[in-house]
C-alpha cells in the first residue's frame, strides 16, 4: 500500500506546475512595510462551519460567478472554494487552483479526482507571481490568504495581466493585524489600489467571515511601472 500511495503522489506531483512564464522579478517592486502572516495550514475552518455561513454561496453571489466562467482560487490550499466552485462554473467552465505550496496542490488534486471533479486545473505560483496564463481568468479570489503573500505589491501587479477585461477580483480577510492573519481594511485598498486596481465595493460577511473586498484589474494602458508603486505604512497598532 505504500508503493501504491508513493506512486500516486509522483503522479500527482509531475501534473502539478507553472503554467505560465515568469512575470516581473520581485526585486522590481517595493517590499511591504508591515508584517507577512507564516503560512501555517491549508485550510482556516472546518468546512461545515464554513458551509453553514454560505461563505461560498455569498461570495458567488457578489462576484456574479456563473456557469461557464473561468475563476481563479488564488492561494486554494485544501480546496474548500475550489470545489464548490467546481459545481458552480459546471462543465462548461473551469477553476483554477492555485497555490505557493506544492503539497497543499497535491492533496487537492487528490481530493479532486475522489469527486470526480474534471473542470480543475493546478497551478503552482511564487510568493511574487500566480504564474497563470494572460487573459485567462473571468475572476479570482483571494480567501483569508492576502496577509500570507510575501509579495504583494509584485504578487498583484503579475496577477494582473491573467484577468480577463470586466474581470473581478474578490479578497476576502479579517479586519486584524497581518501578524494575526488578518489584513485591516485601509491597508489592503492602500496595497491593492497603490498598484492600479480599483476599488468596486466592500461587503460584511455573515457570522465571523470578515469583509469582501471586490476590485477591478488595472487597464493594460494605465499599468504603472514597478518602480512607481509606493509601499503603504503599516496603520498604527497593525502589528
């Protein structure tokens, strides 16, 4: 049995990589002037409770997700997301789970082939760049993992040129420090904006959720140089 298991794990492993050239070297970009959350589990809750919070359900809901759409799960670690949007884009579509951490992919694609689940693709990333194909996503979620990229400032500017026009993209975080696994809330539209998104709205999620931050990708021809993005200052008491 531990052949097998080994066995599969190369397999699952030699399937599991980039899928798109590297983008700009994160040396070209500013460092975070705040704290960078370890990364420390691939999952944040018990899906049950999750489930019960319609946590998928009510991010669906305010990006427009719909059957046939392309969506990237951006940081996807044990899949929670990944799999519910598998159900939800339905054949016609396809999620792209993404993620740093190359066992956190392996596992998922395991639990993939368990449901049966055909529409996923794996997309290993780096701490500055998701690695993903130009103009391939219709919309991307960052779920309780924005206070883990190391990168940001690169880590969005690379996301950036994946993002179909009228794409969307949804950060979902808790409005706590970056140590605590949380990203306050002016300090992510700081980041998020310093780089050229836009933001579209903000929304409570129910129960102990946090907020949905929706924003839309810099135009091609309003992208800014790396060198003429500015850090943000970490607010006071965001340690």
């Amino acid at each position: 049995m531990l052949l097998v298991a080994l066995i599969a794990t190369r397999a699952y492993a030699a399937d599991i990589g980039y899928l798109a050239p590297p983008g700009v070297a994160a040396n070209e970009f500013p460092s975070p002037r705040r704290p960078v959350a370890r990364i420390v589990s691939p999952r944040r809750a018990a899906e049950e409770r999750r489930d019960a919070l319609n946590e998928a359900g009510q991010i669906a809901r305010v990006l427009e997700l719909k059957p046939g759409m392309t969506v990237g799960d951006i940081g996807a670690g044990s899949g929670y997301h990944t799999v519910r949007l598998s159900h939800l884009v339905g054949p016609a579509g396809s999620v792209v789970a993404q993620d740093v951490t190359r066992d956190y992919l392996i596992e998922l694609a395991r639990r993939t082939e368990l449901l049966k689940l055909t529409n996923v693709q794996f997309a290993l990333g780096e701490p500055h760049d998701p690695r993903l194909p130009a103009s391939s996503l219709d919309a991307a979620i960052l779920v309780h993992m924005y206070h883990e990229i190391a990168q940001p400032y690169a880590f969005l500017y690379n996301l950036a040129p994946a993002l179909k026009q009228g794409a969307r993209v949804g950060i979902v975080d808790l409005e706590l420090p970056t140590s605590k696994h949380g990203t306050p809330i002016e300090l992510l539209r700081c980041e998020v904006t310093a780089v050229g998104y836009r933001e579209v709205a903000t929304y409570k999620l129910a129960g102990d959720g946090g907020y949905l931050a929706v924003f839309s990708p810099p135009e091609v021809a309003a992208r800014k140089s790396p060198h003429d993005i500015v850090a943000c200052r970490n607010p006071a008491g965001a340690r």
